[in-house]
C-alpha cells in the first residue's frame, strides 16, 4: 500500500499517492514529491523534506542535497512575489548592481529577505537566460528586461500597490522594461527590422500555436 503523510491536506495525500504510484523505484519520486510537500508546508521546511524522505525511503540528507540543488525549492518562506535580479556578468555589467540596490531599497529588504507582510521576497540570482535584454528580472519566474534603478523602483511599487492577482511578462515588459532580447532582429529589404520570427515575446502564447 502507498505510505501517506496523514496530516498533510487531503488534495496533497491524494496528489502524493498518485506521483508514488506512477514509480517503481520511488526515489525517483523524490522531486515531484517535494514540490507537493513544499506547497503543504509553503516551501521546503526541514519537515517536509523528512516527509519526503518517509515517502521515498532516502534518508533526509539525500532530499536534502537535491532540494539545496535546485534553487525553485526554497528552504525558508517566500512571498506573494519573488522578485529574483539577475547579477551574472552580462546583467552586471549593465548595471544589475543598481537595479538590485532599487529593488532592496524599495522593499526594505536584501537579497534572501521578504517583507514584514509578508508580500514581496528578493533573491539575487544566476543568468536567467536573458542575456540580450540585460539587466534583466523575474518576478514569479516572469521575466522583464531592460530594466534602470528607476524602472525597478516602479516596479516594485506597482506590485506593493496594484497586487495583481497574475504577473505577466508582457505586462511588466510594457509597463517597466526597456530593450529586451528580441526586440532587435535582421533587417529585411525594405529596411524593417522585425523581432527574430523564431523567438516571440517572453511569456505570450498565440492562441492555436
Ligand atoms: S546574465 Fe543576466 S540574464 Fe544572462
């Protein structure tokens, strides 16, 4: 019979069960198993990685080293919105230093830290993979680039004032960003330049693609 954390939600038990059942060897669960955990416990306590160790049969060490791995699993609370500034070297050399030092100024928080209420959260992290719109942001694993202190301060403050209830790349990408990835393009004949018809926008998906 499948093993259940029996104080965990009844949705958690029942998402547990049928990720341990799609697995012979069930250390193979292991990541698919933290995520839930992580959402019954709002990220990867020291208890839930035990629970997931009780799952799988691994000990906790082994969770351990594959949660500390992976930097979506968070080992302390994160708020309604993860603002992540990229300060690899292409952010850094356009300025990503500035852009963190807005968004820790604006939120009252440094790099690892969230707010009293709990609303915002700030890491500093590794390329995001957005490179040719640097500096570049995430919030909630949406990515804006082009960003400048100003536009990080504003952005901040729109999320602090207008909560929205989604973040969309789009959207902030209108709203605070600057030159982004794709934007630039080859030149056609007639002498447009249109973004590279291979990589849309971040974040858009075109209905019946
Ligand atoms: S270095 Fe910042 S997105 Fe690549």
């Amino acid at each position: 019979m499948t093993a259940v954390i029996s104080h965990w939600s009844q949705e958690n038990q029942s998402a547990a069960k049928s990720i341990l059942d799609r697995y012979p060897e069930k250390r193979s669960a292991l990541m698919p198993l933290l995520y839930v955990a992580s959402l019954e416990h709002e990220y990867a306590s020291d208890d839930a990685m035990r629970e997931v160790a009780s799952l799988t049969g691994i000990s906790a060490a082994q969770v351990l080293s594959v949660a500390s791995f992976y930097t979506m699993f968070k080992a302390v609370p994160v708020g309604r919105y993860l603002i992540s500034v990229c300060t690899s070297v292409v952010c850094y050399l356009n300025n990503a230093d500035e852009v963190l030092e807005a968004v820790e100024g604006t939120t009252g928080v440094d790099s690892g830290g969230i707010t009293h209420d709990g609303a915002i959260s700030v890491e500093r992290v590794e390329c995001i993979g957005a490179c040719g719109g640097a500096p570049a942001v995430q919030v909630n694993y949406e990515t804006v680039e082009g960003l400048t202190r100003e536009k990080a301060e504003a952005l901040v403050n729109w999320l602090r004032d207008a909560k929205p209830p989604v973040v969309l790349a789009d959207e902030m990408q209108q709203l605070f960003g600057g030159q982004r990835s794709f934007d630039w393009g080859p030149m056609d004949p007639d002498g447009a330049v249109r973004p590279i018809p291979a990589f849309g926008p971040y974040g858009s998906v075109e209905e019946g693609r």
